[in-house]
C-alpha cells in the first residue's frame, strides 16, 4: 500500500515479503555465519556553504555539474545520453555538450529519447530546442522499435526489484535500443530532483 502513495515507504523496503533493500553507502558482511550491516560512506551533510551574492552559488553549483559530467565523459566507449527532455537530462546534455565544444578530447554524444503518443510530447520542444543549440543527434525510440508497451512493461517488472512510477516504459525500451547500438555508457538525469 505504501507503493501506492507514489513510492513513498520504507527505504529498506521492497515488494518482497522479507527481502530489505541494502541502503547505499553500506555493506552487508557475513562472517562465521553472522550478519552485519556495515556503513562505509556517508554523505558529509554538516559542511555548510555561504556565499554574499546569489551568483556565487550558482556558479558553484554550475563547476560542480560541469565536474560531475566530466568525469562521467570519460570512457573507453562510446558515452551516449537518455534525454526525456525534462530539466534535468536537458541540463546533463547541454553540459556535456559544451564541454565537448570547449575541451576537443571529448567524444561526440548522441541522445536516445522514447516517443509515444501522448508520452513526453510536451517535452519534445526542449529537446528540439537542445539540438538546435548544439546539434546533438537525438535517436527517437517508438513502440515500433519493441514490441509495445506491455512487453515493455513485463520487461521492466521482471528486471527491476522495485518498480518506479517515473518512466515505467520508456527505459527498457531505451536500455534495449542503447544495447543493440553497441552502447555501455548512459548518462542520465533520472531521479535527480
């Protein structure tokens, strides 16, 4: 019932009677036939930041993300992006594409985005606007190329431990295309807000 209330639960819990997510930043260690649960990392949340004007913020915020998607850039393979189109994947492309315009070592991105009737049309003026800016080829993923929304949602039911209500079709079909391209690196802005 929990699940229901747009995925608002426990953290630890998950759709299967007595199965506990293993929360991040932790490890579970076995040993001589005991259980422990193990906190490796923790986010540093004390450390406080003030600046006196509001620009300083948003250029911090704006190194950080240009740092984070930097380093996401590096890869053996080729880097490609899954862009829906909402704030959050159009701020990882745009970054990434102009990084790749400022620093030459930076591999040339595709976009992969889903298209179904009625499923993120209001965002596709977002990603018209993207190509038009950096022109960033944006590779649509329709029902055509699977077999449709039921088998995407079997697909995405049998693969997940637990499923989530954003995107619940759209990403098995994008994984599945990105796959039959040969691609192993996917940069996202899934779940960011």
């Amino acid at each position: 019932a929990d699940y229901l209330l747009m995925g608002a639960r426990d953290a630890d819990a998950t759709l299967f009677e007595g199965i506990l997510h293993l929360r991040p930043g932790h490890a579970l260690v076995v040993e001589n036939g005991a259980l422990a649960l193990h906190r490796y990392w923790d986010f540093e949340h004390t450390r406080e930041i003030h600046y006196a004007r509001e620009a300083d913020y948003l250029e911090h915020f704006g190194t950080l993300l240009q740092d984070a998607v930097r380093h996401r850039l590096r890869s053996a393979s080729p880097v490609r992006i899954l862009l829906s189109g909402g704030i959050d994947s159009t701020a990882v492309t745009a970054t990434a594409e102009a990084l790749r315009q400022r620093e030459t070592a930076t591999p040339r991105l595709e976009a992969f985005t889903y298209l179904a009737n009625g499923f993120l049309q209001e965002e596709w003026a977002a990603i018209q606007t993207l190509v038009g800016a950096y022109g960033t080829p944006v590779h649509a993923v329709t029902q055509q190329h699977r077999d449709g929304l039921v088998t995407s949602f079997d697909m995405f039911l049998t693969s997940m431990e637990s499923p989530h209500y954003r995107f619940i079709v759209a990403h098995p079909p994008l994984m599945t295309h990105a796959a039959d391209q040969g691609v192993r690196v996917l940069l996202t802005g899934f779940a960011s807000d």
